[in-house]
C-alpha cells in the first residue's frame, strides 16, 4: 500500500546524531500511513547497529560510498509515499503536525516542491521553539531549496532524473529544482514547517570545511551549466573569473582549492556528456528570476 509521506535520510559515519534524529521523526509519524527510509552510504562506524535497534525503519546500505547526491538517488527509488520528505541526518521538523501542513500546502496543484526553513542554534529554552512555532507566514517562490528539509511529491521527481549522479555535495538541489522547473511546477518556501539542523558551524570552519566547500561548489557550478546551459562556457569562465578574483587572490587555501576545482572538472568533464540534457531559456529565467530561499 501506498504510504502518505515518505521521510528519507542519507548518512556516512554520523551514528550519534543518526539516531537522536530517528527517536524525533518516530515520535513524529504514523507507522501505519507513513514510512522511513535510512540509506548507509559506506558508514564505517557504529551506524549498521542501529538497524536491529529500529525495525520500523527501512534501511538501505552500501559497504563503499557513492557520495550525497548519487545516495539520494539510489535511496528514493524505494520511497512509495505520495510526497518524499528529505532531512539531513542531523535535522528534524520542529513543527509536530508538519504532515498535516505538507498536505494542506500541497493543494495547489502547482508546487512540486517545498523547501522548509532551517533553523540552526542550539536552543537554550522552549520558549525559543515557541517563538519559531508562532511566526506569521511567510512564503515565496523559490528557485532552489534547503537540502536538509524539503518535501517533494512523487509524480513530480519521478518526471526528473531525480538527484544527480554525476555530483556528489554542494549543488545537487540546484539541479533537481532546474528539472521541476523544467517539468512546468513551482518551487515554493514556506516557513509553516521548520526543521532544527543541529549543525555545528563554529566546529565546521576549524576543520577548514569553507575550503571544501569552496572547491566542490565551482566544480559543480561548471558542471551544472554543461548540463543544462545550451551555451555554458561564457557562464563557466564568469564563474571562474569571479571567484579567481573574490577567494582564490585573497587566500593562499582559497587559491590551492581552486586550482584542484579546474583539475577535477577537466576530468570529470567528458562524463558530463552521457547526462547532458539542456533546459529551456524560459525555464533558465524563471530559475533566475526567483527568489533565493536564503542558506
């Protein structure tokens, strides 16, 4: 039988955060209309004992990983629900009746996707929550969304290719929502469904993840364009010139970085060919003219 909603989570070596997030969504949802999908992608940690700890999950494994994007579309494959509900294994909805709005908000026969709002801070008390919960609304068109709390409905990524296999992280929701677009839906962001992503940031740039984050978003900003750009290259060297200009003079890391982005994307260029599947201009304005969901 066809479930309500599928809630989907990829995860690589994150155990601890893994669980607390699956004890939130289990008190969350209705076993019986919904479903939770978990995907192992290469976890080398204690990640695979939890599989006998949380029957009610389904779980998915691969022993050598296959990166974000290409787990994403392996895992969604699996999903029978009528909206699939995406969550890094980090985050989960701080609104409790989340499912009731998705349903509600999915009326509108024109939005394929919706893109929650993230909230990232560690919440020192509940009134803090309670303010989140109390907002007015606010939503706009968006032309892209968070990848760490999303909702699409399944007839609408099954008319794409899903998420990317020719990309890893950092640029795979730009392009499943070019492909929505494409497929004549709407990308809506709506703050009636927040989700907590209990991210570390001060930890994050100790670790330098700015610099990979910085390498892997050019090689795949010059990847997304061969894709869907009838005429990519004036885009590819704006790219490149500005970020030259911007990060890689400014700091020595910053210019290491780069020059690996311009390594990489020579090698992974050829492979970009077999996906390659041009978009339309009206599509490609429509995607630059909404609104940003802010990151």
């Amino acid at each position: 039988m066809n479930k309500r909603v599928s809630i989907l989570i990829v995860t690589k070596n994150r155990c601890e955060e893994l669980k607390k997030t699956i004890e939130i969504v289990l008190s969350l949802i209705d076993p019986s209309q919904d479903e939770f999908l978990v995907f192992l992608d290469g976890c080398t940690d204690q990640s695979s004992q939890l599989i006998d700890r949380y029957p009610a999950v389904q779980w998915h494994s691969v022993t050598a990983s296959i990166g974000a994007s290409g787990a994403r579309n392996a895992l969604y494959k699996y999903a029978s629900g009528k909206y699939l509900l995406g969550l890094d294994d980090d985050a989960h909805p701080i609104h409790v009746d989340f499912i009731n709005s998705i349903e509600r908000l999915f009326s509108d026969d024109s939005i394929g996707l919706l893109s929650f709002r993230e909230v990232k801070r560690v919440f020192v008390s509940e009134e803090e929550k309670i303010e989140i919960l109390n907002e007015p609304p606010i939503s706009f068109k968006a032309n892209e969304f968070i990848g760490c709390g999303f909702v699409v409905r399944k007839e609408v990524y099954d008319k794409t290719n899903g998420f990317p296999v020719w990309m890893d992280i950092y640029g795979e929701e730009m392009c499943l929502s070019l492909e929505i677009m494409e497929a004549g839906y709407t990308i809506k962001f709506t703050n009636e469904i927040a989700v907590h992503h209990r991210v570390d940031i001060a930890e994050r740039k100790k670790l330098g993840r700015n610099y990979f984050r910085f390498r892997r978003q050019l090689h795949n900003g010059a990847l997304f364009y061969c894709m869907y750009y009838k005429n990519p290259f004036p885009k590819i060297l704006k790219l490149f010139y500005h970020n030259f200009k911007k990060y890689a003079l400014m700091d020595v890391r910053y210019f290491l970085q780069y020059f690996r982005a311009i390594g990489s994307l020579f090698v992974k260029m050829p492979l970009i060919f077999k996906y390659r599947k041009t978009v339309s201009k009206n599509t490609i304005d429509l995607f630059n003219n909404a609104q940003s969901p802010g990151f």
